[in-house]
C-alpha cells in the first residue's frame, strides 16, 4: 500500500512526538533552564560622545568577541601615529578618509575598509574639506576600554548613555539616559 504525502508527514510527526515526550522525561524531575547573560539584540549606541558613539561593547554584546563605533573625524583632524592591541577594522561611511599603516598612505571613500592589525603603526587623517564618518570594530574587546572610551552608566534600550558636554568622560554623574 502505498502512502501519502500526508500520512508519511503524521507519521514523522508521531514520531517527533513521541521522541521529545521520551527526551523529557518525567516532568517533576526536570532540570529549571538556565538563566542567560543579558546583552542586547537591537542597540542604537551604549555610550554617545561628541563625535563618537560606542554601539557594541561587552555588556551589549554579551562576550568579549569584539567592540563597535561610530566614529567621526573632523575635517582637517590628523591623529598622532599609535598602535592598537586588537584588529581595528574601518568601513568608512561618508567623507575621504586617510588611512595610513606602517608609513603606507592609503585613501579610502564611502563603501571602502581599512583594516590595522596588533602591532602595526597607524594614523588616521581627514582632509580639511570635510568631516569623514566611519564605523569601526575592534576584536577582541577591549580596545574601546583602553584608549579611553567606557560606558559609564547603562541605560534601557532603546535609551543611550549621553555625555552631558562637560566633566570627566569616565564618571557616569557626566552621563545622562536619552532616548532615540
């Protein structure tokens, strides 16, 4: 006898349930579900400063994996030559942005990636005809933490952590919870 679509579909269902009644076991012996981390699943920035907006961080992103920014360089602007502990990752979103590693000049536009790994030397450099947006990620973590950007107090999405324009940028009493 031949089945159909349909009986063969009741029969893996049948047997699906029967399957997970069995891995369950007697519900009074039941282990509770672990509680999980908290950390967001939509964020529109944890921290705002003025021309830099921390979107991920440990606490948001619920692992050390990596930190994400956006960050705005005013036209004109030359950063002094550093180097970073983790891969930094630009994609540049508006403006002409200079990118330079290991002495190297490279001029990225909208659309374009620069990438800096541990131990390179790098300098970042808008021209003075306008200011250059850019999205940047740092992996592992950590990096946000070390050259001076925290999340001094953490709001509820969809709320961000605002600088409120003075006092030390690592106290929260300098922050205030603002929404979108």
């Amino acid at each position: 006898m031949r089945k159909t679509n349909a009986g063969i579909l009741l029969t893996l269902c049948a047997l699906g349930t029967v399957a997970v009644a069995s891995a369950a076991g007697d519900a009074g012996t039941q282990e509770k579900p672990k509680e999980t981390k908290s950390y967001s699943y939509a964020t529109a920035g944890v921290t705002e400063l003025p021309r830099l907006k921390l979107l991920l961080d440990e606490a948001t992103l619920g692992g050390k994996e990596l930190e994400m920014a956006e960050i705005t360089f005013p036209a004109g602007s030359v950063d002094e030559k550093h180097k970073h502990g983790s891969v930094e990752i630009f994609y540049v979103l508006t403006g002409k942005f200079g990118h330079e590693v290991n002495g190297k000049l490279y001029w990225l536009t909208p659309g374009m990636v620069g990438v800096v790994r541990p131990g390179d030397t790098v300098r970042h450099i808008a021209p003075k005809e306008s200011d250059v947006k850019t999205l940047v990620i740092w992996a592992p973590a950590g990096e946000a933490k070390r050259i001076g950007i925290t999340t001094p107090l953490h709001c509820q999405f969809p709320q961000i952590a605002t600088y409120k324009g003075s006092g030390d940028t690592k106290q929260a009493a300098n922050f205030e919870c603002k929404g979108p």
